[in-house]
C-alpha cells in the first residue's frame, strides 16, 4: 500500500561526540517555570504547558527575521530530549522564540497562542549532549555580545523529573519527544541582523543570526 502524500521529513538534531542522530517527534513546551521571568510577564508562577510542531525545530545558523510581529522575544532554554520508554536520554540548548505582540494579543482574548509560539523556525537548537540533565549550572542568552538572559537551572520551578510527570498526565510521552523547560528572566526583544548566542553549563552552544524580514 502507497502512502497518498509524502510528508517532509522530521528535523534531525546532532549528538555531541556520537555519529547519530535524534529525529523529532513532537516539541512540548513549558511556562513559567522560573518564578523571576513569571514575575517580569507579570504571571502567577504556575506552569503551564504548550506545544510546537517538529518543523518549528530548526538548527540553521541563520534564520529570517519572520513576519505578523514587530516585538520577537528570544527565550533561552534547557531542551529534553526522550528515548525509549519516555526517559531522558540527552539535552541540549534552545531558544523558543515567542511573537510577543501576538501572544498578547491572544492571552488577551483567552485564545490558544499557538501562531505567537509555533511558527516555522521558532525553535533553534544546537546539539545534543547524550546523558542526564544538569541540575544546576548557568543559563544565558546574550545579543551581539551583551548578556540579556542569566540564570542558573536550580531556579526551575519544575525540575526535570517533576517536569515529565507533570507532563504524562496530558500525554504518552514517546522516543522523539523534546521538552522546552522554560525561560529565566531577561527575555526582550530581537532585530533584524542580531547574532543570538544561547549557553547551558556543560551543554553544546547555540548561536544563530537573524537575517532580514521576508
Ligand atoms: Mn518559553
């Protein structure tokens, strides 16, 4: 039997140190889960949680500046990556890009924030690291060489383990899974030309340029 359609074929991230790949499944994002960034959104810190598509994954070194905003917040992050049976299996940095504007706009009418969260490319990752999360070491964005984002991963609400239980209470969580673990405080916004570098203690660097509107 022949498939009707083919689809494009998952975003696959490297492996530090390892010839593999990990193709992605499906991307789950959490919120407020640094009491000093759900302060500075002017949010209860309660996590909530979101999802993106696996096409929002993106490891290109340069990325367009994308349309419908004119308020593109950078969120660094410590990404979790599932293996068989759920379990953590490697991590790595992203950055989940968030149309700020849009959001508000949409949180504003109570609706779903998915076009302000999941649009194409809204999720750059570096490598991968094969092994257990750090429970603590610094996080950090930076913006054509100054520091916007400092924290340090002991400032989740929701560690890790605490985080994927949460997690399975909505959903089978399954090999290709990424988490987003949220933000520190320190998001502001980005620019057309601006070079993003994004570092987790012990983690693969991530660093990618915003090229013009389009
Ligand atoms: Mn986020």
């Amino acid at each position: 039997m022949s498939d009707l359609v083919t689809c494009p074929a998952a975003p696959r991230l490297a492996l530090d140190g390892d010839s593999r790949h990990f193709p992605v499944g499906r991307v789950f994002c959490i919120g407020r889960n640094y009491a000093d960034h759900a302060k500075e959104m002017g949010e209860a810190a309660e996590a909530i949680f979101f999802t993106k598509p696996a096409s929002a994954v993106s490891t290109a070194p340069a990325l367009p500046y994308p349309g419908e905003t004119e308020d593109l917040h950078h969120e660094v992050e410590l990404v979790l990556a599932l293996g068989e049976g759920g379990e953590i299996i490697a991590c790595g940095t992203g950055v989940d890009l968030t149309k700020r504007d849009l959001q508000a706009r949409l949180k504003a009418k109570g609706a779903p924030w998915e076009i302000a969260k999941g649009f194409d490319r809204s999720a750059p990752m570096g490598a991968l690291r094969l092994g257990p999360p750090p429970a603590s070491g610094a996080i950090t964005l930076s913006v054509n060489g100054t520091p916007r984002q400092s924290g340090d991963l002991e400032q989740m609400i929701l560690p890790p383990a605490a985080l994927l239980q949460q997690l399975a209470r909505y959903f089978t969580l399954q090999p290709g899974d990424l988490i987003f673990t949220g933000t520190p405080a320190g998001v502001s916004a980005l620019l057309p030309g601006d070079v993003v570098s994004a570092r987790i203690d012990g983690l693969p660097p991530l660093d990618f340029t915003l090229t013009e509107r389009r």
